[in-house]
C-alpha cells in the first residue's frame, strides 16, 4: 500500500445530512464500522431539506463538502435521501473522494429480496418526487413495480420524539393505508427520519412486508466501498476526537436529540457559519 493511503485510512469519514435525522446513518456506521471516526454536519438552521428545490439541495450540499473536506475527511457519506436523490450525481464528477448515498443502497436490496416486484418507498416530497428509487430499483429488477408515498408529517413528529404517540400512529395508518390494495411485499423507509418509527410502521404494514432500512444497508455498503479503496482504518492508529458534530444552528436540541438515540455520549456539537 502507498503511503498517503497508509495515512488516509486514519482520516475520518464525512456524514452529512439535512439535520438530526442523518443520526440514525452515523449510529448504523458507529455499529458496523467501530473502529471508523466521524465528522458529521447537520445543516439544522436549513432543515428541512424534503420540500426544497433540486438547485437549492445541490448548492447546500456542495457547500458542505467543502466544509467536510477542509476538514482532512477521507470518504463522504449523504446520510440525507433527499440530498442522495438531487445532490449525489451532480455533484460526484467534482469529487476527488470516494462519496456514498443512502439511496442506491438502500433500493438495490429492496430489488434482491422483494418476491413479487412489488415495492413501496416513503420519503420526503423531494425523495418521491424524484423518483430516483424506482430508477436505481430498475436497475436492478426492470420488472420491479414501484410505488412511492410522501409522507412529509413523520419528520417533525420524529422530532418531536413523539415515536410511540398515538397521535404519531394515527398518521401513519392515514399515509400507510395508501399501500393497503397494493399488493407489495417490501417497503423502503426512504427517509432518515423513519427508522427511528420501524416498529410502528411494521406492525401497520403487517408481517407480510420486509422492512428496507437505507441507512443499515449504506453502512454495509461504506465498509465494501473503503476496502475497495484500500482506506479501511485498521484501528491499529488511535486517534482523538472519534466522534465529532457540527451544525449550523440550535447546537444543544441537536446535542440532545444525539444523546437519545446514539450509542455513545456527545459532549458537544460546535456551531459553524456554513454559508461563510
Ligand atoms: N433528512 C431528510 C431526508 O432523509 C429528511 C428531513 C428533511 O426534509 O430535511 O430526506
């Protein structure tokens, strides 16, 4: 191995998102990749991200790159699907770093264990929207039929840490009955948020569908695709910080939001101006 990747490998990887809901993205890294340091932004005082335009979601997902990179980062992942569905691909021919999204991922294993090519997808606006999970599905399985829903209520009820509220249920067997005559067999929780509400979305859906979740699949995928470029931190070289947060507004609702659902304890999440 070379030397500068002999020294990238203890570089830490960039985790991005629209806000808090990316969390649920650097816990599945935290638990598959360990010995991996991360450096994750949320653009919390721009949130939410699901109902922007494509061009606005690009030019804030470029900005943070930039900010990732003068960070020392060695990969980058786009923990956000909306930022995955209108950010990724425009922005990759820039990228001199290996970058991963959640949705591609997440839509080629919905594409390998569906039985009868009947898959649902819920996200934001942008996510649905976009269609881009039917298009990384069909390529995959072309004979997959598709079917999104929006379902933009769960991120601030999530939020609102409301995950087991009645409230919270009764909205989900309003967007979920969408799907009741559908016939599908597999459902992509195409959003960041949505893990964090599983148990609930399973029991509506019934035992009959797999659940898909993005983020577990995005970690499995980060781990293929930093052995492929030889820069798997081996964990031989402990460096400090392992964990570190930044945000570009409300750092201490972020600092708790992370506490209650990471397996680690954050100190501090450190305030930066991202448009600067
Ligand atoms: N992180 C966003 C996503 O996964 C959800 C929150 C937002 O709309 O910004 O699409």
């Amino acid at each position: 191995m070379n030397q500068s990747f002999e020294k990238e490998k203890y570089a830490p990887i960039g985790v991005f998102d629209s806000g808090v809901g990316g969390l649920t993205v650097a816990r599945e890294i935290m638990r598959q990749l360990p010995q991996e340091r991360i450096i994750y932004f949320g653009d919390t005082a721009r949130v939410p991200y699901g109902s922007k335009s494509r061009e606005t979601i690009v030019r804030y997902s470029r900005q943070i790159i930039h900010f990732l990179e003068s960070k020392g980062v060695k990969a980058i992942v786009v923990a956000c699907n909306t930022a995955s569905a209108f950010a990724l691909e425009a922005l990759r021919p820039e990228m001199k770093m290996p970058i991963i999204g959640v949705v591609k991922p997440g839509a080629k294993v919905a594409a390998e264990i569906t039985n009868n090519g009947r898959i649902g997808v819920i996200g934001t606006e942008g996510t649905v929207g976009s269609h881009i999970y039917t298009e990384m599905i069909h390529r995959h399985n072309p004979r997959a039929s598709v079917l999104g829903k929006a379902c933009p209520l769960f991120v601030p009820l999530v939020e609102e840490g409301w995950l087991k509220d009645p409230v919270t249920i009764e909205v989900a067997k309003r967007y979920l009955a969408y799907f009741q005559e559908s016939d599908i067999d597999t459902l992509i929780l195409g959003c960041t948020h949505y893990p964090l509400l599983r148990s609930m979305i399973g029991e509506i859906m019934g035992g009959k569908v797999s659940l898909v979740n993005p983020a577990y699949e995005t970690a499995q995928g980060l781990k293929r695709l930093l052995a492929q470029h030889g820069i798997s931190n081996d964990g031989k070289e402990e460096k400090e910080p392992m964990y570190q947060f930044y945000v570009s507004d409300a750092a201490e609702k972020f600092k708790n939001f992370a506490n209650s659902i990471l397996p680690c304890e954050i100190e501090e999440a450190q305030l930066i101006h991202i448009e600067e």
